[in-house]
C-alpha cells in the first residue's frame, strides 16, 4: 500500500512539472485600448419620435471585444435632434437632422452618426435602401437600391447601376450594394443614382 502511494504521488508530481514547463498560459489583459460604436439597427434611419438604440465595444489590449454599453458616459452632439430616452445608449429621434451620439469609456471616446427623417415629409424623388440583419465582422449581405420618384409612386429597383460609397472601408466595402464587414464600428453608406443621394449609419458588430 506504501509503495503504490509513491508512485502516485511521482506521477502527478511530473504531471505538474510538464505542464508549467511547457504549457504556460500568458495572463488574459482585459484593459481598454478604444471604443466601436455600433446600432442595433444596421442601417440607421429613425424617424421623428422614434427611438434609436446603440451598443459600445471596448477592444482589449488582447485584441477581444468587452461590451460596456451600461458602464459608458452617453451624449449626443445636438440635443434638439436626439435625447437619452430610458436605458443606456438608448435615444428617442426629436427632429430631423443629422447628429452624432457619443460614449466615453475610461478615457476613451468614439462615435456614430444619426440621421432623422420625417416619414411623412419625405424629399421625393428618394433613393432608399432596403434594411439588413445585423451584421458581425466578416459578413457580407445584399442590400438594393430603390428609387421613388412621387409619394405612392412606383419603387424602381436601381442597385446594379448605382453608384455605392463607404465613407470607412476600414468599418464597411460595398460594391454593387454587397455589404461587407471588415472592422467593429460604424459608418455611413452613400447611394446615388440619377441626380438622387441619401446617406445611411451602417454598424458591424464583434464576432
């Protein structure tokens, strides 16, 4: 009983050996080197009186992504356009307009653009794009172009020969309106086609 009780106690002793020889695990560093803000729609478009929702991500110094929306200083750049509006990162759409929303995070700060349109005083003709699910680093996802010349008019659909613009290739690529996610953050999305341009806040979140 003696014997067999040694050579346990050996085996796990080299065990332990082997793996802090060879085996060492660096120690995870969690410390925020800058923020991504991203919406929870893809394409951001609220209309007076809605709301529009945000997300922040801090990267860590280990190349990870720590989701700290609830931990992060929340402002927007004009106030008579967008307004906090219950939880964090949360805003309701007061007029139309363009804004920037704000989070600051332990000294770091990013941002991501709004734009507010009145649904019922649309500027016709309207170049719009159709919505996309929410989009993770490394998706690509097909959105069209569709122009409207009168209110209650016909929708023509004009992707192929639209002109298509990212304002961030870093955040987004387009091309023929095939979106593609290249880095944590948000952007605006330029369409135009005849004389005709609109503008859309799109985001790409963390994998």
């Amino acid at each position: 009983m003696c014997v067999l009780l040694r050579i346990v106690l050996v085996a796990s002793l080299a065990v332990s050996l082997a793996c802090s020889a060879s085996n060492a695990v660096e120690p995870t560093d969690f410390t925020p080197v800058a923020l991504a803000v991203t919406s929870t729609q893809t394409v951001t478009v609220p209309i007076v009186r809605g709301l529009a929702t945000f997300r922040v991500y801090a990267t860590t110094r280990d190349g990870g992504y720590s989701d700290v929306t609830s931990s992060a200083t929340w402002t927007v750049s004009d106030p008579l356009l967008l307004q906090p509006f219950s939880a964090a990162g949360t805003f309701m759409a007061i007029n139309p307009g363009v804004a920037q929303v704000l989070a600051r995070y332990q000294g770091l700060s990013a941002s991501a653009g709004v734009i507010i349109v009145r649904a019922d005083r649309l500027p016709f003709p309207y170049l719009n794009i159709t919505s996309a699910p929410i989009m993770k680093v490394g998706d690509s996802y097909q959105v069209d172009a569709n122009l409207q010349q009168v209110q209650f008019g016909p929708v023509q659909r004009v992707t192929d020969a639209a002109t298509w613009t990212s304002d961030n290739p870093g955040v987004i690529t387009v091309e023929r309106g095939l979106v593609t996610g290249m880095g944590v953050g948000s952007t605006f999305l330029t369409v135009q086609y005849g004389g005709v341009s609109n503008s859309f806040s799109f985001s790409i979140h963390p994998r």
